[in-house]
C-alpha cells in the first residue's frame, strides 16, 4: 500500500473510532442481536458455491459442470464465518438445504433430512452455533411446492391426492389442501425446533392462500418468537418484510448507469413493514451483468448501489458474489463457483459502508427525509433524537453541488464526510455546500461545528508520530548492517 494511501486509511479508522465513541453497535457481527429486520442486513448464497471446506462429502462433484454439485459444503461456511461477518452482514441466507437433486436445491426430495453433499446434520448446527456466537443468524429456504418427482411425498400413494400437477418436471402441491397444509407447518416446526435458526424464507408460495401462509407465519413465530418469516415473492400475508421483484428493477436500473431517472428510487419505502431491497436475485441475471451491458466499470456502478443500498430504510439483501462482481445472464452461469482471489477493493467499501450502519440506529431506522432526487443526483438524511447524517449520491456523470441550509441541518453545524474525509462548513452565503465528484457516495455526520476536529488532529498526529518512528528504526538497522558489513 502506498504511504499516502496508508496514512489515509489510518487516520481514518481512527477518526471512525472516535466519531462512534458514544454509539453502541447494534447489528454488526460482534454485537449484540437485533429483534427487527429493518436493523438487519442479508447475505444470500447457496451452500454448494461458496466453499469447499470437506472431501468427505465430495461424490459425484464436477466443478467443469456449472449444472453439477460442486463440492460447497457447512464446513466451507463455518471456514468464511470470519470473511462474511468482517463485511457486516448479520443475516446469512443460505437457501434450500434439505435432501435435492440439484446443487441449488431447487428440486428437493425431503423436508425432514439434509442433503449429503452439504454435510451432517452435527456440521449444520455446528454452522448455526458458530454464526450465532458472532451474533449473526442462519436464515434457510422452505419451498411450499414444485419439489422433485422422488419427493418422499410424492412416493407415498397414500398422498396421491395432495399432488395438484406435475409441471416442468415438479410437482406441485394441492396447497388447498387442509392435510398438506398441516405436513407443510408441522415440517417448518420440525425443523426449527430442532436446529436454532434465525430465519426461515418460504418459497414457490404463489399457489397458496394469505390464511394458510399467516397460519404458517403464526405457527413458526409460536415455535421460536424471535424467527424472522420472509419470503422472495410478492405476498400480502403477515411476513417481517415485503418483497417484490419491482423494487430490484428499480435500484437495478437505476444504478446500471448515470444520469438516470432516480424518481421511483423511494417508492419502495411507503408500506408500513420493511422492504427487501436488492439489486438482483439468485433467480435473476447479475447486476454486473447489466451495467456491462451499459458500457460502464461495474465495480463502480456496485459502489454506488452498495452504498445507497446500505444507507436507505429497508433490508438490504445482497447476493454472494456481489463483492467481487460476479457476472452472469442466467443460472447456473450465475451461481458460479466463489473466487476468494479476486480485488478486495469492493469487499473493503462494502466493510466501511456497513461499519458505519452497524454502528448507528439511527442509519438503520431513523427518519428518511429526501432533499434532492433528480436523475441520479439524491441527497436525504437520516435523523433521530441522538444524531444527524446527511448522505449524498451523485449518481450522475458530473461534478454536483447542493447547498444546504441552517433550517435542514440547524445551526452551528458541519458535516463530516466518513468515507472521503471531507468536511463542511457554512459559507458566507450562509449554505453548506456539498460538492461531490461524479459516480460517489458520500456520508456526511452532521456534528456542531466546534473549531479544529481534536481528536482527528490527535489521531493524525499519531499516525505520523507511528511511520517517523517506523523509519527512524528502518534508518538505524540500515546503518548498522552497513557497518557490520564494513568491518567484516
């Protein structure tokens, strides 16, 4: 690392220390946990992709076959619970785990036995403990319907009638069904009674009614109070958070590119429940994928989603991969295999971007006030009773300046840029102005304005007393190997 980046990046974290001195860490990895989704944020991926921590489940694999199982396992996930916790997540999406025919789960034969690729049932509580001791939570798949034809159900001739129909090679349950709806709740109780579970997301749900998903709901929530119930389609039953693939289009076009319209960027945020927001799915093409179509550097257009994405009112669901813009138009060219060699650059904004939501309530659920949309350039703020934060995206191929004023912010205010370290303050017009660089996010804290920042100074200064002391050593070792070299 380059010194100027060095003592840049020092002075910084230091700088973060004594910003959030008085806050109390709410949802980051080594906090404690929360009890409503709108604190949380997802991480989703699919066991088989991500790590191979074990040969001993590695049977008919082929790593050359993206349609194969490729060797993903629990103890992979148990090896990265320090990789993905360090990036702030503290939901881990992991998918369908039970017995499957297919590496993604999509054509599961069981709800009550895990699949063997994946690991033992001892190595997936193994997984959960672990995660909950670095206060992040396991959340798993529950598909309703469209199972695989070897489904230990399906076998059963005495559940001939439970079966609705047979498309694209599934099989879809009758879920009108009063006895297959009792199977489905007591299976979903089966499971979290047995492993402790922070989350259960049901899915391939379009063919069951609201009273029956509700019951469900109720019937989990019974079982363990403090289960999040999500789902990934749009439903108008009692789930912890909506969803709706329209939310993804948006942030997903809006971000693909500059200048774009931003107007419908916070419709998502009108309901009373808190929304999944997200850039794209596992069942969707990537957000790569469409920014390179745009001609555009898709790590910079991943920046700017990632850091509105964390800074908005919602749960930020991300998939794994993002941090490392994975590509791809279609499964299962976008479950690739997880490259943890790659540029960590992303993976470094996404630490900063969430450090900052972790470690403040009021970035999680504080007011959301917006002073500014207009074709890509969205300036709104955050606030509650302890604290103030401005946050501006110039999502736009132009340098952009917005003057704030004493009545948005107060008076006596600056604004202290977090991740560019630029500070503000009121001019002779009597605004803040706030000038940004195309294509960046910036955080302002909005702080009194009390002369000289102290305790940056201080940390500054301590830095640079930490590299004259590091160079002064390098200066004497050096001189005396030079003269050790000269007598002998």
């Amino acid at each position: 690392m380059k010194f100027k980046k060095w003592i840049s990046a020092t002075a910084a974290s230091l700088l973060l220390a004594t910003t959030f001195v008085s806050t109390t860490p709410v949802a980051h990895a080594d906090a404690k946990a929360t009890t409503s989704i709108a604190e949380e944020s997802i991480y989703d991926l699919l066991v088989d992709r991500f790590f191979n921590g074990s040969g001993t489940n590695d049977f008919d694999t082929n790593t050359q076959d993206p349609s194969k199982f490729a060797g993903g396992d629990f103890t992979g996930l148990q090896d990265k619970l320090k990789f993905i916790g360090e990036m702030g997540y503290t939901i881990v999406s992991i998918g369908p785990i039970y017995s499957t025919e297919k590496y993604d789960g999509s054509m599961p034969t069981s709800y009550s036995t895990i699949e063997r690729h994946f690991g033992t049932t001892e190595e997936f509580q193994s997984v959960v403990e672990a995660y909950k001791a670095k206060n992040m939570s396991i959340m798993v798949d529950f598909p309703l319907s469209d199972v695989s034809p070897n489904h230990e159900w399906g076998k059963d001739a005495a559940k001939a009638d439970w079966i609705a129909s047979t498309n694209n090679g599934q099989i879809q349950w009758d879920l009108s069904n009063k006895d297959v709806q009792e199977a489905l709740i007591q299976s979903a109780i089966d499971f979290v009674s047995t492993y402790d579970i922070g989350g259960i997301r049901l899915t391939h749900i379009s063919d069951a009614d609201t009273d029956f998903i509700n019951n469900m709901i109720a019937a989990l929530k019974d079982t363990k109070a403090s289960l999040y119930v999500i789902t990934n389609e749009a439903s108008d039953a009692d789930f912890d958070a909506t969803f709706s693939t329209e939310t993804a289009e948006i942030y997903r076009n809006i971000f693909k590119n500059v200048d774009m319209d931003s107007s419908k960027l916070t419709e998502p945020f009108s309901g009373e429940k808190p929304t999944q927001i997200m850039v794209d799915s596992l069942e969707t093409h990537r957000f790569t994928f469409d920014s390179a179509n745009e001609n555009m550097f898709p790590p910079t257009r991943l920046k700017m989603a990632m850091g509105a994405l964390f800074m908005m009112p919602g749960t930020p669901v991300v998939q794994y991969g993002t941090e490392i813009a994975m590509n791809g138009e279609a499964k299962p060219d976008t479950h690739q295999l997880y490259n943890f060699k790659t540029d960590e650059e992303l993976i470094d904004y996404i630490k900063n971007v969430q450090t900052l939501r972790n470690q403040s309530a009021t970035l999680r659920n504080g007011d959301f006030k917006v002073i500014t949309n207009e074709n890509g350039l969205l300036v709104f703020t955050r606030t509650s009773d302890e604290e103030q934060w401005v946050i501006m995206v110039n999502n736009t191929s132009k340098t952009q300046r917005v003057d704030l004023t004493p009545e948005q912010l107060g008076e006596g205010k600056m604004l202290n840029g977090i991740l560019h370290e630029e500070k503000v303050r009121i001019n002779e017009k009597q605004v803040y102005p706030v000038i940004l660089d195309r294509e960046m996010v910036e955080i302002y804290q909005v702080r009194n304005d009390e002369g000289l920042n102290v305790p940056y100074m201080v940390a500054l200064g301590l830095v640079w007393v930490i590299f004259i002391g590091f160079v002064v050593i390098i200066i004497r070792r050096g001189k005396v190997r030079r003269q050790e070299q000269d007598a002998s």
